[in-house]
C-alpha cells in the first residue's frame, strides 16, 4: 500500500483566513447582528408612527416587530450554538 504525501500548502491557506473577494465568519456574524439591530429600530419607529396617530396601519407595525423579534430570536439560537461548539472544544482533551 502506497502512502501520498499530505499537501499542507493547501491546509495553510485556509488557516490564514478569507482570501480577497471572500467574508471571513466574523464579518458575516458582524453583519447580522448589524441587520438585527437595525431591523429593532425600524420597529421602534413604526410604533412611534403609530403612537403619534401618524400612521393607522397597525399591521405593518405588527409585521415589523414580530420580523424584528423573529430576527432576535434566531440570533439567540445562533449565539447558543456558537457557545455550545466552544464549550465542546474546551472539553477536549489534547
């Protein structure tokens, strides 16, 4: 049985991280949390229209807060997840 080499410049290359053109995890987790945030204020804004009696419309405010908290919500469970995988790494031994 023959044995192949292992090509570790490939494997390095991918331990330096995103190459140009790409998004690293980080930026993709950045920006997602950017995308909650701004969809909490869009909702916030909507019930203040509605407060102030400048829009009527209550199921557009409905929408936009049930959007903003199902958007939380997800980001909670991505976040716990992202917790479990680290705490399940810690656990192993080296």
């Amino acid at each position: 049985m023959k044995i192949d080499s292992v090509n570790t410049a490939g494997m390095l290359d991918q331990l330096k991280g995103p190459q140009k053109g790409e998004s690293s995890f980080l930026d993709n987790l950045k920006d997602s949390i950017k995308k909650v945030g701004e969809l909490e204020k869009e909702a916030d804004k909507e019930v203040e229209k509605l407060a102030k009696m400048e829009s009527d419309d209550v199921s557009s405010t409905m929408m936009a807060i049930e959007k903003a908290d199902l958007t939380f919500q997800l980001m909670m469970q991505v976040r716990n997840k992202i917790i479990d995988a680290y705490q399940e790494i810690m656990r192993l031994q080296v």
